[in-house]
C-alpha cells in the first residue's frame, strides 16, 4: 500500500455538525442585513445665490385623480410618473403613463400632465399621448423642463400586436401657452 503524500485533514470532512454550523451563520447574516438598511435617497437641489425664495407646493399626487381614459369594466393603472416644473413657474407638474389594467395583452399608454387647480387639488391639464395612437410608453422621464418617452407603436393593422414595429423618441417643452412636440433625430423603425 503506497501512502498519500499529503497527509489526510480532519477538517475536509463534512459531518452534520459543519452544516448546522454553516446555516447558523447564514441565517445570522440575513436576519442581521434586514435589520441594517441604508438611509432612503434623497436629493437635494444646488443652493441659489439669488435673494428670491420660492416656496414650491409639492408635486401634485395622481392618487384617485380620474384620466381621460375610457377603460370599460377595468380600471386605469397609473404605470409610471415624473415631476418636475415644466412651465417655469416654480411648482411641479406631476407627468403620468397610464393604461388600462387590462388583464390580457399590452395596452396602449396615455400621458397626461397633472397640475395643481387653484383650489389645490389636482388636474389633468394636457394629454401628451392619447392611448387611441395604440403606442405603449417605454422609456419615459422628466428633465431640463421637458418630458421626454420613448413611444413603441405599429406601422400597420397587420402588425401583431405583441410585436411593436415602430420606435419613436419624443420630447415635449411648454412654449407660448402650450406643450410643443418634437421627435429626436434619433427617432426610427425597428
């Protein structure tokens, strides 16, 4: 019998106590990591050198707030929002995609721009998609004043429509009164 040049280690050797010892540690690790959680984000805006304070109301809540949006038997689901001021009066506008919560299939989006009415409560103010265009709203955020989306839609009724064909990029800007659309340059069909 030839002997092994590395002598045999007691502790390579797996026995029940190892795995009790092992799980022990994990579930400690776990139940340790949901007790320690990171503070929430929060951002905060570049002081101003100028005198003016603003006191901005906050963005306008789309909670309950009823769309232009016939949905049938189901309800409408507010998919994605954004605020930020898009008219440059120093209060948010809150943008929101929403659908209807169909239960089969992809429907279309809408997006609307919620504002703040005089009496405080909230108000669709502009439809910025109309879900009867049949496009649905991938990419979709609000920045430098402007809403920008990224729209899939179909180029014919002979698409399915699992399939979206088309990809468009548009941004909408308030100008004189009212909500200007352009499309990129980087705007095509796939």
């Amino acid at each position: 019998m030839q002997q092994s040049a590395v002598p045999e280690l007691a502790h390579t050797h797996t026995r029940p106590i190892h795995w009790v010892a092992t799980a022990t540690a994990v579930s400690g690790v776990m139940a340790l990591s949901s007790l320690l959680q990171p503070n929430s984000a929060t951002a905060a805006q570049p002081a101003h050198t100028g005198t003016k304070t603003v006191h901005a109301a906050p963005a306008p809540s789309v909670t309950g707030l009823h769309f232009p949006l016939t949905c049938g038997p189901v309800k409408a689901v507010v998919q994605k929002k954004a605020t930020g001021d898009l008219d440059g009066d120093g209060n948010p506008e809150t943008v929101a995609v929403v659908h209807c919560d169909a239960p089969m299939g992809t429907p279309p989006d809408g997006i609307y721009v919620v504002t703040r009415a005089s009496n405080g409560k909230p108000r669709v103010v502009a439809t910025l998609v109309d879900p009867k265009s049949g496009d649905t709203v991938s990419d979709f955020a609000v920045r430098d004043k402007a809403v920008v989306a990224t729209l899939l839609g179909y180029s014919s009724n002979d698409v399915p429509r699992c399939c979206p064909d088309v990809t468009d990029n548009a941004k909408w800007q308030w100008k004189n009164g009212a909500f200007a659309r352009s499309t990129s340059a980087g705007a095509h069909s796939v």
